[in-house]
C-alpha cells in the first residue's frame, strides 16, 4: 500500500520556504486523476485498519493523509476531495485549536504564522463522510526529546480529547510530530488505545512492517505535475508493481 502525507493545500504559495510541503488545490485534483488513472484505487483509513497483510502489500491501495490540521485543508483541500469522492484523514493537534504554526513559526509575528483550524472549523471537515480525523499529538511537540510522563500525557489527552469531541469521526491512529520516533515511542503507542501510527519513511507499506511505524511518501508541490508524480513512482518501481 502506498501512503502519501500532504500539509497545505494553498492556492497561492504564501511561504516559498515551506514549498516542499505545499500544494495547489488543482495540483491536488491532477494528483488524484493520475493515480487513478494509473488503476490505483484511495482508500480510507478505515480499510486500512482493516487490511489484509495481501491489501497491504498490493501498491495499487493508495490512502491519503494530510497533517497538522491547517485552515486550508477546509477551504482548499475538501472541496477537491468532495469533487472527486476521495477519502482522507487528517491528522490535528487538539491543544492548539485555533492557533498557528508556533512549532515553525515561532519567530514571525502571529498574525503571519500558519493558521490551525479552530474547533468549528475542524467539526465542519469532520462532518464530511470523506474525513476522518486522526492525532497528531496535543502541541506538535517533538516525542524523542520529551519525559517519558509527557509523552504518555500526549498520547492519552489527544486520544480521550479527539474521541469525546468526535465521537466515530476520530480513529485512533496517530502520525509522530516531524515523523521522529523511537523504540520507546513505539512501544508507548503499542500501550495506547491507538491502532497505529504513521511516520515519514519513503517508501511503500509492506505487511511485515510494525504497525505503529507505517511509512509514507511525502507529497511535495510539483507533485502535483502529472509527470512528476509518474517519475516520482517510476524511481521508487511503483508504476508496475
């Protein structure tokens, strides 16, 4: 299965800096074009809790995934994902409803920082059959730098916080800050009441993976190129496997 990790979806690229990590709404829309008509079937987070060690390790399963919980995942991105009928998670940060991109952005002034989606925003992208929501801590806070207390506090408040707001529109699955984990994050998380969790390793999921370190490709701006998406599968032999 391949698994693809996207940030903002903008229709003007408001930080050159952060390009890698960006993409147009129409770039999205040709991304999702292109998979499927290479016969590459989305799925949703669902089906992938699901899965058979043969779905995992068939690469024409394709899931989307979208981190941090930014404004223009509403704005920009569902609307792409409701034109074309493709299932998402987004993966938020429930102790910063609201607020900014402080972890990034912390030495620009507030009102330049990326927004986070408050909490009526984020019940509206829940609303949408195609969404799911998943943790992707309380703060985006790195794990591996953090107490063993203050670890564990994360997991446990994400998960009681993201499950009593959202009720069935929350799964628990959960994406480590920066994609940086250890042994000890891991077996945290197999403790957890989480079912998996989602890192920023380049390349496809196989079935013999640990299921608390599920990688996937990161979706970078010309992604968006139809062209450079089939050069990015073709380098990692994923156009006939």
């Amino acid at each position: 299965m391949l698994i693809f990790n996207f940030h903002h979806i903008e229709k003007h690229l408001l930080h050159p800096e952060r390009k890698h990590i960006s993409m147009s709404p129409q770039g999205l829309s040709r991304f999702i074009r292109t998979l499927r008509l290479l016969g590459m079937r989305i799925v949703s987070m669902q089906e992938v809790l699901a899965a058979t060690p043969d779905a995992i390790n068939d690469h024409r399963s394709v899931l989307l995934t979208f981190d941090d919980g930014y404004t223009n995942n509403l704005l920009e991105a569902l609307p792409v994902l409701e034109a074309e009928q493709c299932p998402a998670t987004v993966f938020v940060l429930p102790g910063r409803y609201g607020g900014t991109n402080e972890w990034d952005q912390g030495h620009l002034p507030e009102s330049q920082r990326d927004q986070l989606m408050s909490l009526a925003q984020m019940e509206r992208m829940a609303a949408s059959p195609l969404i799911t929501l998943g943790s992707h801590g309380l703060y985006h806070r790195d794990f591996p730098t953090l107490a063993e207390s203050d670890m564990v506090a994360e997991l446990s408040e994400s998960y009681q916080m993201l499950h009593q707001t959202f009720g069935e529109n929350f799964l628990p699955v959960f994406a480590y800050p920066w994609g940086h984990y250890g042994p000890r994050e891991v077996e945290a998380l197999s403790q957890s009441p989480y079912q998996a969790a989602f890192t920023v390793e380049t390349r496809p999921w196989r079935s013999t993976d640990n299921i608390y370190q599920i990688p996937r490709f990161s979706a970078f701006y010309r992604d968006g190129n139809p062209l450079v998406l089939l050069a990015k599968l073709a380098r990692h032999n994923l156009l006939f496997a």
